[in-house]
C-alpha cells in the first residue's frame, strides 16, 4: 500500500469543506502512506497548540478518532503524532491528556489485514501503553520527567527525601513501560515505526538522565535517612542497576540503526562496594551484625559512586547540546533557503498590466513608475503643464472645451521659493486674483422644436381684478339677511330682471402649511363674493334712486 488512500483524499475533502484546518491536517499526518507524518504536518500542529484560540480538547478528539481506524498505519501514525505534540508541543497539550481519565483503549488492537499487520499490532498495543503512562506520570508528579532541569540545581538533586522516593517510583515504572517496547533492529522494516522508535529513543536518554540524579540525590541521603526509608531506598537503588542494564541494550539498538554515536550517552555504573555499604547500612539499622567500617570507608565508597553517575549525567548532558546544536543548525538551513527563494522571487520581473487611472496592476501589484520632481532643472516644463492641466469628460450630450490652453509655469532654476511662487499664482492660490485663463462654453446645445413663430407656453398669472370680472347690477333687495348671500334670491316685483354671466376662471388651490390653521383659500372665496355682493347692492340702489 503506497500513497494517500480514497478514504484520506475524501476525508480531507470534507474537513476542507467544514473549514476546520486542525481536523485536516491531522487526516493529512496521519494517512494510509506507510512513512512517518510530514514534519510540515507536526509543525503545523505544534503551533496550533501554542496559540491561545486553538481548542486542545479538539485537537486531542481528533486524534482519539483517528486511532479508531481498522489499518495499523493510521492508528499507528496516529500514536506517533500524539508523541510528537506531547515531546515538542505546548505543556498545555499534555495537561489535557493528563486530566483525562481514559486516554487510548488498544490493549486488543489487531489488524488481520496482512502479515505486517499483525507485527505492527504488538508494537501498536506495547507504545500505547507507553503513551498512557507518560500521562499518568505527569498526573501524579505535575511535570514531565524529559524536561525537567538537571544539574546540582535540578528538581531531582534538589527534592527532600519523602517526595524522592515516591518521585523515583514513578520514573521507573516510566522507564519500565517504556522499555517494554522491546524492538529489535530487524522489525524496524518501515518509516512508521522508525518514527516512533526515534521518539522513543529520546525519551529513553532524557528520562534515564532525569533517573539518573533522582539516584545520586538518593545516595547523598542515604545515611541519613530512617530505617524505613533506607530499605526503600536499597530497594530503589537495585532497580536502578537492573534498568541501567536494560537501557544499554536498548541503545545498542539506536546504534545498530543507524543513530549516530555521538547521540547515545555512555552509561557508567557505580561500582559493586557500594552496593555492599548499602546494605551493611541497613543491616545495622535493623540491629544486625555487620562487618565493621569506618565513616571515612564509607564516604570514600559513596564518592565515587556519586562520581561516577554525575560522568553518566554529564553525558546525556553533552547529547542535548548536540540536539540544541542540530536544531539550530536546521533552524539556519531553512531561514537561508527561504530568503534565497524570496530573492529570487524578487529578482524576476513579472509582466503587470496596469490602466492609465490607477498605478495598481490587475495582480495587485503597485506599478513602480519613476516619480516626477516638478523643481527639478532635468525635467521639461511641459511635463508639469500637462498635469496641472485640467481633466475634462466628453459625453454625447455634453461636451466642454477649452478656448485657450493654459500656460505653462514659469520654473526658476535652483530658486525653490520663486518656482513656489509662480505655481501659487498659476493656480490662483492666495490673496492674489485668479487668472481667468479657462473659458468653458457649452455648444450645441439641443433646442426644441416649434418653428420659426413658436413661443414658449408661458404659465396662466393668477393676477386678476375684481373690477374689471364684477357682474353687471342685478335687482336684487336693498337689504339682505345677515348670514345669507345675495344669490339666488327672487327679485322684487316690478323690477328689471338681470341675468348674472357665469363665470369661469382659474384659481390654484392655496393650502396652508399648518394643517390645523386657517384656510386662506377659504377665506379668499368667501372675501371676493362679499365683495360682489356689496358692489351689486350698491348698484342696485343707485338705479332705485334715479328711477
């Protein structure tokens, strides 16, 4: 089985689709190709831990769903990223999977696909085993043995007695689930379990390191210590010798594969007397008959086993270096080939298309055109004339031109504030008079038509007199009832009947702005027919009067 599988591309498919970048780089890191995760994959995951806005809980589900998967490449792959973030990412990352109660279930995993299943099964159950206990160890002690300060400062040669021995149990059962990987240099056959054994390999050296000073604080206090204490403290101690046994094998492995020597610490065991002195300690605590030494014997004895594992120490010290070393190293690698990329980048000249309105590409780049410097003696003074020259839109309908160009400023060599000054009076800024240089007419306009004798239809006047559209006399009563108009009222008899013209004539309604007022219009109407009524009367007694 060889490349990314159907069932990765349509996984990654729809994690492109949903928009979660976390869930699809972990499908990308953990697909069905038989090679360790990309480190561009882990990177991206790393980084993702150390960002605030990023939810841990998620990106551990995710990996928990992962493992799921029937195929031992994908839970394998799996198991190996989750080791990648707990070694090299965020604190926050292993916290969360400390706090958990249940972290990966495969102590039944198999995969009967293949030959190659089966055997990747064993390691698959054996290093998910490991990974449970790396956060139970960090559960009960609050920090992570492989990076914990070492040196006479460190937490393990600084720690009181009662915290070292419950601290020293907790690393070797540590070390034990770790060991129990048990791989031998023929089953490293793939990128898969290479990836996880390297992790491995540097847990190893860094939590053997870390025991390693637990074990010199331990004999330091050894002879101080209560009779309970000492014969756990015995007990811890040969442990220690049996484990230093089993991480030598375990390195020779590293060597067989290929690690580099100067990578694999050398491991120095203290020597058998004080093993002796141990014990002839505790015997005598316990009120037994022992050989007799002197304190001087017995200080001797615990120097140089003291020595002798601060040498070991001293070694895994010089291994980090190497590794610090190493990073920075491809640290400045990748820095120098990204900036030989960007300059050749920059180097190239690509073609950019750009309108004569705006300096900015179709591409988004910003054409780089030389800028003009108006007070410069090298450039023509009709390069400055044309851009204070005004910019004038032609449409169909409307077209303005100018009747007369506009002279071009007068530039002084070498004087800025005359140059200044013949531009501020060229465009007119200041106390001074603006040149009226610019004559815009408008031409052909379009004109309606009509011919020659039209004449524009003028709005009716409401201009009237009430004169000159005043009824002629009707015989109507001399006196009329109060609150009544003269109309319609039958004449007095024996007198000339008048009949009153009908009038007709235009009148636009007038409204007042306050609704809520008097209406002018109203009272308009009712004003002029007062009027007529008076005249009429008034006309109407005059002809009695001569009659």
């Amino acid at each position: 089985m060889s490349g990314q599988s159907i069932t990765d591309r349509i996984t990654a498919a729809q994690h492109s689709v949903t928009g979660s970048a976390i869930s699809k780089t972990v499908c990308k890191a953990t697909t069905h190709e038989i090679m360790g995760p990309k480190k561009k994959h882990l990177n991206y995951l790393i980084q993702c831990t150390n960002e605030m806005n990023v939810n841990i809980p998620q990106l551990a589900d995710t990996l928990f769903e992962r493992t799921a998967s029937t195929s031992w490449v994908v839970v394998f792959k799996s198991l190996t990223t989750t080791h990648h973030l707990m070694v090299y990412g965020n604190e926050r990352f292993i916290q969360y999977l400390a706090s958990r109660n249940t972290l990966f279930n495969l102590s039944n995993f198999l995969d009967r696909s293949g030959l190659q299943g089966y055997d990747m099964s064993t390691f698959i159950r054996r290093y998910s085993r490991y990974l449970n206990e790396k956060a139970v160890s960090y559960r009960q002690v609050a920090f992570d043995f492989t990076k914990v300060k070492r040196g006479p400062d460190g937490v393990m040669r600084t720690m009181n007695t009662e915290k070292l021995l419950k601290t020293v149990s907790v690393i070797q059962t540590q070390m034990d689930v770790l060991l129990d990987f048990n791989v031998n240099a023929n089953e490293l056959t793939n990128g898969v379990i290479n990836a996880a054994f390297m992790l491995l390999f540097k847990d190893a050296i860094r939590l053997f390191a870390a025991y390693n000073e637990s074990i010199i604080n331990l004999l330091e206090k050894y002879f101080d210590m209560k009779k309970v204490q000492c014969k756990e403290g015995l007990d811890l101690y040969k442990k220690f010798l049996t484990r230093m046994t089993r991480i030598s094998e375990f390195l020779k492995v590293a060597e067989q594969v290929g690690i580099d020597r100067g990578d694999i610490p050398d491991l120095s065991q203290a020597p058998s007397s004080l093993l002796d002195a141990l014990e002839q300690h505790l015997a005598s605590l316990e009120g037994k008959k022992v050989k007799d030494s002197t304190a001087a014997s017995r200080a001797s004895t615990l120097s140089s086993a003291v020595s002798s594992l601060a040498n070991t120490g001293m070694s895994f010290s010089k291994v980090d270096e190497r590794e610090k070393q190493a990073a920075l190293e491809e640290e400045q690698a990748r820095l120098k080939a990204l900036k030989e990329q960007r300059l050749k980048e920059r180097q190239k000249t690509p073609t950019t298309a750009t309108t004569d309105s705006s300096p900015i590409s179709l591409d988004g780049t910003i054409d780089s055109a030389p800028v003009l410097d108006p007070f410069s003696t090298t450039n023509s003074t009709n390069v400055l004339g044309g851009i204070l020259k005004p910019t004038v839109a032609s449409s169909p309908h409307q077209r303005m031109t100018l009747n007369s160009q506009q002279p071009h400023p007068k530039l002084v060599c070498d004087d800025l504030d005359s140059s200044l000054a013949n531009l501020v009076g060229n465009l007119g800024i200041g106390n001074g008079r603006a040149k009226n240089d610019l004559h815009w007419n408008q031409s052909d306009e379009k004109k309606l038509t009509g011919g020659t004798n039209w004449l524009p239809n003028t709005a009716p006047s409401t201009t009237w007199n009430p004169a000159t559209m005043a009824p002629s006399a009707v015989a109507f009563p001399a006196a009329t009832p109060a609150g009544m108009l003269a109309y319609a009222m039958p004449p007095r008899m024996g007198s000339m009947m008048i009949t009153q013209p009908t009038m007709m004539y235009t009148q636009p309604a007038m409204r007042s702005p306050n609704p809520f007022g008097p209406n002018p219009g109203a009272q308009f109407y009712y004003t002029s027919r007062r009027c007529l009524h008076m005249r009429s009367d008034l006309s109407v007694r005059k002809k009695s009067d001569v009659i």
